[in-house]
C-alpha cells in the first residue's frame, strides 16, 4: 500500500466501500420457442415497385412468413399486413 501525503492511503474513503448502491437484478429472460404460452403474431410484407418481379417477391416474403409461423406452434399468426 503507497500511502499519501496525509500519512493515508490516498483513495477517496468511497472506494474503499460501497456507498449507496442498489443492484437491481436482471430480468428473466422469456424463451420465445417454448410452448407454453401463445404468441400473437403478424407480418409486414413490402414491394417497392409495381413490376411483375416484385409481385412474386411479395408472394415470396407472405410464403415465408406463413411457413416460419407454421413451424412455431405457439405462434398465432393473425395478419400479414402489405405495402405495395
């Protein structure tokens, strides 16, 4: 220990302890994968232009959302919503 002109340690009394201090703990965490409780889901498909090319990419991005859906029984998806 290197002490201090004042013959003390030379930190501030406050570090030497804790002062004050309220630890809030974490949060558990939900696991989203499990069955036991139902989610509420929905989408949001979008197509930038009208050409027929992003017609099929909005019926490609509504096929995945269905299919991710129909692969989490605990999902309950109620819309696929659309901006074209």
């Amino acid at each position: 220990m290197v002490l201090g002109p004042e013959g003390g340690s030379g930190m501030n009394e406050n570090t030497d302890r804790e002062v004050g201090r309220i630890l809030i703990p974490a949060a558990v965490q939900e696991d989203f994968h499990a069955e036991n409780r139902v989610y509420r889901t929905c989408a949001y498909c979008r197509v930038s232009t009208d050409s027929e090319e992003q017609m099929s990419s909005f019926e490609l991005q509504n096929e995945h959302y269905r299919n991710l859906a129909g692969k989490h029984p605990n999902w309950d998806l109620r819309h696929i919503y659309a901006e074209m």
